[in-house]
C-alpha cells in the first residue's frame, strides 16, 4: 500500500537530510507505528505519502501509484484516498460537530443525500452519537480528536495517517482515541500513525517502525517503543 | 453541484472584508467609468469627424478695396475677370464637387445670422466688410490642401479658409480629453487590480483554515480557488454595474452637449453605448478575476 524506495528528502534551507535513504514497505490493512524523537523525520515520511513533498532522491508508491509520476492535478485525487489525523484537530470552529465532517464531503463535491447518510454513521463509529449538533468549543480535547478522525475517515479513505494524535490528549482519553483507530484499521484501512507515546505504543502491540536522524533503525512487527525513551 | 456552498463561501468572504471590497468596487468602478467615458468620446468625436469631413467646405475670400493683406495690396482688388477665371478654373478641378459664389451683400447677410446672438459684434460690422467669397464643397474632403494651394497665389484671392483647421482644433481638445481619461483610468485599472490582489490575500488568509482542509481532503484546485476568483469577479461585476451608470451619464450630459456645440447630427446610437458598457463591464470582470488568480498562485498553494 506504502512502498518507500531509498527515499532521501533534504529540505532546501538545511544541510542534512530530513530522512536519508529510507526503505519502508507498509501492506494493505496494517497498523504501523512510527516512532522517534523529534526531528527525526516522522512528519516528512507523513508528507511524502501526501505529496506535500518530493523526495530528493529515491521513489515513494502509494496505493499502487508511482508518485513522482503523478501530475499535480491529480494529487487530489490521491488525497482522497487517504485520511488525515493531525495533534491539533484542525477542525472549522464555526461549524458543529456534523458540519465538520460534511465539509469534507461538500468540498470534494459528494451529493447532499450521500452526506446526510454517511456522515451520522461516521460519528456513531467514532463514539460522538447524540453530539453531532454540539461545536468544537463544547466538546473536550478527545472527542475533538473523535470528530477528526471521523472526517478523515467519511470518505472511506484506503489510508489513515495520524501525526500525534494523542499528544494534546491525555492517557486515559487517549486509549479511546486508539480503540477508534484500531476500529478502523480492522475495516481494512491501512493505519500509519507518528507518535512519541511509548504507552499506546507497547499497549497495542503493532508493527514499529523507528527513525532517528531521517533514518529506520528499527522495523519491528508486534513491536514496543524501545528502551532509549 | 455545490452551488450553495459556494455562494455562501462567497458572501463570507465579501462580508468579512466589506471595507477591503467597497474600496475595491469603488476604484473598479471610478477605473471602468473613465474607460468608458473614453471609449464613449473617441466614438462620438470619430463620427463627428466623419459628419464634417463629408460636409466641410473651403471658402476663397476675394480681395476687395480694404483688404488688409500684403498679397491684395499689391494687386489691387479682385477684378471681374480674377473672378470668373477663378470660379471656371475651380469648376474644371476633378477635386472640387460644387463652387457657390457668394456676393458682399449675401455674406453679409449670412454673418448677420450666425452672429445673430452677438448684437454688438453685428453692429460694429457693415456690409462690404465681409470680402465676397467663393464656396467650394470638395469631391473629396482629404484633398483640400491641393486645392487650397493651387489658388492660394492668384490675383485677387486674399485668403483661403477651411473648415476643417478650425474643426481639428475643438477635435484635439476632444482627442485630448479621450487620452486623459483612457490614462487615468489605466491607472486606476492597475490600481484596482493590486487591491484586487490584496483583498483576495486578506480573504485566503482568514480563510486559510478551510483551504487547508480542503487542500487535505482532496478537494481538487478548481474548487478550492473558485470561491476566491468569484469574489473576485463579483466585485469587478458590481464595478461595472455601478460604472455603466456613469457610462450613460457620460453619454446623456456631455456627448449631447458636445453635440449642440457643433450642430452635427450624430448621435451616438444605443447599440454603441450598450457595446461600450459592456466591454467596460467584460473589462471589469476579465481584471478582477484575472488578478485573483495570479495573487491565488502566490498565496494559496494547492
């Protein structure tokens, strides 16, 4: 689903690289874990899979498509297929609970009676029944997060990204947040999430992919956080 | 298929910028207006010219006993004989299409009647003042000069008048309101088009948050920018409307006046005003678009 082929990304304003001669193959359906201090190219490995950025040097496949031959036009094709999680929800602040997550649908031109039906399922899948009129302002950090992560996921996406998904969030919500995301994962959506929480991380028992100065030194199925942090 | 969530994205954008967007449509507008006020002269001015050019005539003042000039003191007043050789050599001209002689008594009397509003200037005038004349309408008004020259040095001829000297005069004042008014307005246009750009930076910045959303989800580039370039357009629309009003202003108080200065017939047709207005409205629309687009590449990368 993700293929990384000897990727090196330096950004123009530095010296070293951002991820240097990164090899990662994510199937179809798996959970994975990126893990690493920061700084560590987490988020650049996130913005490649987006083609928010090219790679200096090497290729990136996603969903069986050879990015750099991807003409720009149709990047947002490809980014239809993938869902978005970040820290800070980024959710429309003057738009309720339902509206957030229609907005996603509207602006990629889906019919109205499409929206009306998938999005209550969405929120119900998330654990936000009952609260779809309530705006962000009224609702606590977690299920803020839940609102996010059912408008990255309304439209059915073949690949959830999260970047620190629980960093505002604290440990006792935050497993809630995880139970949803693994809900997802299990409908067969590939599930790619950065994060430096080493609880989640050893309680979900997934793949671990580590980075450290932009690259794996660690790739590890069924892995834990590490000793180092 | 999302008209509504377009237009609202719209009014939003309007709204939240209103003072941003009055300054645009009032110097759209003012910009647009002056265009037209332009384009409506050049064609007034234009048809006017071509009304008098198939009008115009040339008049051959003769010597007579007071003439003041070197050329009449010298010989002497017109003598019959200057007269008739004259009139006859003026007929045998392929250039020249009818020649009138005009007596002292008939000028005279003509100047009686165009200055019939200036007693004074009447009564300080007699008859024999105004030298007899011949009017000569020519075949084809761009060959005057040849005319003029070839009986410019005859006996008994004082001066040579023509029309049109006096004519391209008012026409240069004309042709020179018509230039003030197209540069002005180009440089409102360009004025209009940087706060355009600017208006449209204020909107994507305060709508940065939506755009980046959109730009997440995949919602394609079109769709992302359209809301901003109808902004756009829209306010280069109400300019246009608001500058079509003074287009037609312009047409109804100073063309007309224009036109009872110079007796001249023309009239601007309907179809000349309509097209006027909207190429001014096309104008309007075209820049303000145009603008957010290119400010849209810069500002709001997709």
């Amino acid at each position: 689903m993700i293929q990384f082929e000897n990727v090196t990304k330096v950004y123009p304003t530095q010296k070293r690289p951002a991820l240097n001669g990164v090899s990662v193959d994510v199937d179809k359906g798996e959970f994975v874990f990126l893990v690493g201090p920061s700084g560590s190219g987490k988020s650049t490995f996130l913005r490649l899979i987006l083609k928010e950025e090219k790679p200096t040097k090497g290729r990136v496949h996603v969903a069986g498509k050879d990015l750099a031959r991807l003409s720009n036009w149709k990047v947002p094709h490809l980014r239809r297929r993938i869902g978005c999680v970040f820290q800070d929800f980024r959710l429309l602040p003057n738009k309720n609970v339902f509206e957030n997550v229609a907005f996603a649908l509207e602006v990629i031109g889906k019919p109205r009676r499409f929206i009306r039906k998938v999005v209550p399922e969405v929120v119900e899948l998330v654990g936000l029944e009952g609260k779809g009129d309530r705006m962000p302002d009224e609702l606590s950090g977690g299920e803020q997060q839940r609102v996010a992560i059912a408008r990255a996921f309304v439209n059915r996406p073949q690949i959830l990204l999260a970047d620190e998904p629980t960093g505002n969030i604290d440990p006792a919500t935050s497993i809630g947040i995880m139970k949803v995301l693994d809900r997802i994962n299990r409908t067969g959506t590939t599930v790619v999430m950065a994060t430096h929480d080493a609880a989640i991380v050893d309680s979900m028992r997934k793949r671990v992919i580590e980075l450290e100065d932009g690259e794996v030194i660690r790739d590890q199925s069924r892995g834990v956080y590490g000793q180092a942090y | 298929m999302r008209a509504q969530f377009v237009l609202s994205e719209i009014w939003i954008g309007l709204r939240r910028n209103l003072t941003m967007t009055v300054a645009v449509i009032t110097t759209v507008a003012i910009s647009l207006a002056l265009f037209g006020a332009g384009m409506l002269i050049n064609q007034q001015v234009s048809a006017m010219r071509g009304y008098w050019d198939e009008r115009i005539s040339i008049t051959i003042y003769l010597c007579t006993e007071s003439s003041p000039s070197k050329h009449c003191i010298e010989n002497g007043p017109a003598t019959d004989e200057d007269r008739n050789s004259l009139q006859a050599d003026l007929k045998a001209m392929p250039e020249v299409a009818s020649v009138e002689y005009v007596d002292q008594a008939a000028a005279w009397e003509d100047f009686q009647n165009r200055f019939s509003n200036r007693q004074a200037l009447v009564e300080a005038t007699q008859e024999g003042d105004i030298p007899d004349n011949f009017r000569v309408q020519l075949a084809d008004p761009s060959k005057y000069e040849r005319v003029q020259q070839s009986v410019q040095d005859r006996p008994g001829v004082d001066m040579v008048s023509n029309d049109k000297d006096v004519l391209d005069r008012f026409f240069e004042l004309f042709d020179g309101l018509k230039w003030a008014a197209l540069i002005v307005a180009v440089v409102q246009l360009a004025a209009a088009a940087l706060l355009i750009g600017n208006t449209i930076r204020l909107s994507a910045y305060s709508r940065r948050r939506e755009t980046g959303i959109m730009r997440l989800v995949g919602a394609s580039n079109f769709y992302i920018q359209l809301p901003f370039l109808l902004e756009g357009a829209i306010c280069g629309l109400i300019g246009g409307v608001i500058a079509s009003g003074f287009i037609v202003a312009t047409r109804f108080f100073l063309l007309d006046k224009i036109q009872d200065w110079f007796y001249s017939g023309v009239e601007l047709s309907t179809g000349a005003l309509l097209s006027v207005i909207g190429m001014s409205v096309i104008l309007g629309v075209l820049l303000c678009t145009i603008a957010s687009f290119l400010t849209l590449r810069r500002y709001l990368r997709v």
